[in-house]
C-alpha cells in the first residue's frame, strides 16, 4: 500500500473512494481499465490518507443530508480496511451527521460494522449491496480468489436481514461460456430469495471489456480456462460489451423469478431507491401527534 493526499473526497453524487486499487483478483475487474488513470500497480493499494478528514469537513458544509456511498470503484471492505478502518470511520461520521449510506461489496467482513449499519438505518435508511456472480463455490473460488465465497457472502445478506438492513443484490457479471447457465442463475436467485433481498441489479447477461481490463481478463482466461480465450477473441473480437449468446432466455428466466417472489427487479427504480434519502420519524416526533392522557 501507499498513501497519498486527496483534494477532495465526494463526487458530485455523493460517493466516495476511500481506497484506489484492490486485492481481491477478480479476473472480470472493471477498475483495472485505463481509462480510470490508475497509475500504480492494482494490487498496490492506494489509500487517501486524509480522506476521512476530508468527509468530515464535507458533510459539515453540507446544506442538506443525503445519501452518501462508496465501492463502485474499490471494494470497501479489501483486508486493509480490516487495518486501517476507514470505512468504519466513515460510517461513523455519517452516522454521527445523520446521512444515508450505501455501499457495494464481495466481502461478509461488513458485518463487522453491523452496530454502525444498523444505527444509520435507524435513524435514516443504510443499504448494502452485494455481488453475486455464481452459485457454485468451486468456480467462485477461482473468477473471485481473494474474497468470501458466494455462501459466506449469502450468509452475510441474510445476517443483514435479520438487522432490519435492506440489501440489494448485483447479478453480474455472468462470463459467456463461464456461468451463463440456467441453473447457475436460477441458483443465484434462489440464494436471493432465501436472503430476502430487496432487489438484484442486472444489466443484462455479459460483461464489459476495456482496455486495461481485457487484457487482464484474457491472461486470466488462458491460465485457468483452456482455449477459452480464442473462443472470446473469435466471437467479439475487441468489443466493449460481451454478451451471452443465452440472453433473452436467461434475463426471461431472471425477470420471472423475481416477479413471482417479489423481488424488485427494474434497474431504474432500485437506483432510485438507493439514492433517496429517507429521515425516519423519531418516537418523539410520533408523539407530538398523540392525545395527552
């Protein structure tokens, strides 16, 4: 790891990276793209060493509270964090300001932070979402190396759960050839539904490839799936979007299934949900509007 000093921590949306770089070895990893000018080494984590300073400042000077969110470009919850504790840091100044929070991750160590999650959620409204990208552990052991399985990390939704904090589900990305199977999508989503997650983002049955990233995922491919590579570079060549000869069926398959056990499964309305925020009434509030005895 190395540190550096940030010039400022909140995108206009809200959201935040604490750390740049991951070691999880996901062979799929978007952030390796260099289109994201990550200079340094991947697995050489970057860490903002005043980044937690910085939230401070920001949410003081903040006019209105909102929902706030980290992991879209770094899992939060790498084996430095189990070090350093800036996430939990973070939350605890959410918590502290009375903000939202909401963030994505492969790793049941958020359940360290279940005390912070929960009193967020208790006063305003904290939501943690999780990948899943298979429902066989051999092969989650080796596309996702360095993390929880896809069990631990079901046992930690359904541990969320039971805390009264709503989860939402990202199915993706599914490898052509890899996990585009019915079964492994129907496996995902049984794991959802015994979760009682609130909702599972999928954008469609596939993955993306850019530069930096595909030739990361390629080596990957040569190394632990023979001959898989060329089958890739024959059918889409040097294109962005990799999809599944088995769209259409599987997203009818993954659509139905959420529909028949309510599970919300409209992209748009769970990006909506996850970034309004929600002041929930205190029980002193409530009894303003009761009759005096």
């Amino acid at each position: 790891m190395h540190f550096v000093n940030a010039k400022s921590i909140l995108s206009a949306k809200n959201g935040m990276n604490l750390y740049r770089g991951c070691s999880h070895g996901c062979i799929y990893c978007d952030s390796r793209s260099k289109c994201y000018h990550i200079e340094h080494d991947f697995e050489d984590i970057e860490v903002k060493a005043n980044a937690i300073e910085l939230l401070e400042h920001a949410l003081k000077r903040k006019r209105a509270r909102c929902m706030l969110g980290t992991g879209s470009m770094t899992d939060p919850y790498i084996p430095l964090e189990s070090k350093l504790g800036h996430v939990r840091k973070a939350l605890a100044l959410a918590d502290r300001y009375g903000f939202g929070f909401t963030l994505i991750t492969k790793s049941d160590r958020v359940l360290r932070d279940l005390n912070l999650l929960k009193a967020i959620n208790d006063k305003t409204k904290c939501v943690v979402q999780m990948t899943l990208t298979t429902c066989e552990e051999d092969l989650c052991k080796k596309i996702e190396p360095n993390v929880s399985t896809t069990k631990e990390r079901v046992e930690a939704l359904k541990r969320l759960h039971e805390a009264g904090i709503p989860t939402v589900v990202w199915l993706c990305p599914i490898l052509p050839f890899i996990n585009d199977t019915e079964e492994n999508i129907r496996g995902i989503l049984e794991y959802c539904i015994e979760a009682k997650v609130f909702g599972v983002i999928c954008f469609g049955m596939g993955l993306t490839l850019r530069e930096g990233n595909r030739e990361y995922f390629y080596s990957q491919l040569d190394r632990l799936f023979p001959h898989m590579k060329e089958k890739y570079m024959r059918m889409y060549g040097m294109q962005y979007q990799i999809g599944s000869p088995r769209n259409d069926e599987l997203m009818r398959v993954f659509h139905q299934i959420c529909e028949d056990n309510g599970i919300l499964h409209d992209n748009a309305k769970i990006f909506a949900y996850l970034s309004s925020f929600e002041e929930k009434n205190s029980p002193v509030q409530l009894n303003l509007f009761e009759k005096s005895p």
